[in-house]
C-alpha cells in the first residue's frame, strides 16, 4: 500500500526585472507579463577577461536602443510584412 502526504515546494519566483543600465523596474503587462526587454547570459571562458565568471544582464527597451545606436554593425532586423 502507497500511503501519500502533502507536501509543499517551494520554487522561486521572478517577481521584479531591473535594467542593468539605468535601473529602472521593467513594467509588468495586464496579465502580469514583463514587458518587453532584453535578457543576456554569457559565461566567460578561459584567457578572457572575466575567466569563468557568469555574467546576467537586463536592459529595458530604452537603454538597447541607445547602447545599439552605437554599433558599427546594427543587428539583424527580419520583420516580415
């Protein structure tokens, strides 16, 4: 016989996303969604400057548009009609 009990997980939960550059909170939508941003995640490899260390970044829509603004390379933009 199976005997069950109850059991309660605790898991983590997102509840506010910062942008990495100005600080500000990034806005939650009508149905509780974080508006949209950037996410970025790299984690560095041997002989780079930051060797092993794992780095996250935020960045709301205003502080991309200014830090790609100064890309000699903009990025790839495939918006289809």
């Amino acid at each position: 016989m199976r005997i069950f009990a109850q059991q309660s997980i605790v898991q983590p939960q997102l509840s506010d996303v910062r942008c990495n550059s100005c600080g500000k909170e990034v806005d939650k939508n009508e149905i509780g969604y974080f508006e949209d941003h950037v996410s970025l995640s790299k984690l560095w490899g041997y002989h780079s400057p930051y060797d092993g260390e794992s780095h996250d970044i935020d960045l709301c829509v205003g502080c991309y548009r200014d830090w790609i603004s100064r890309f000699e390379i903009p990025p790839h933009s495939d918006i289809s009609a």
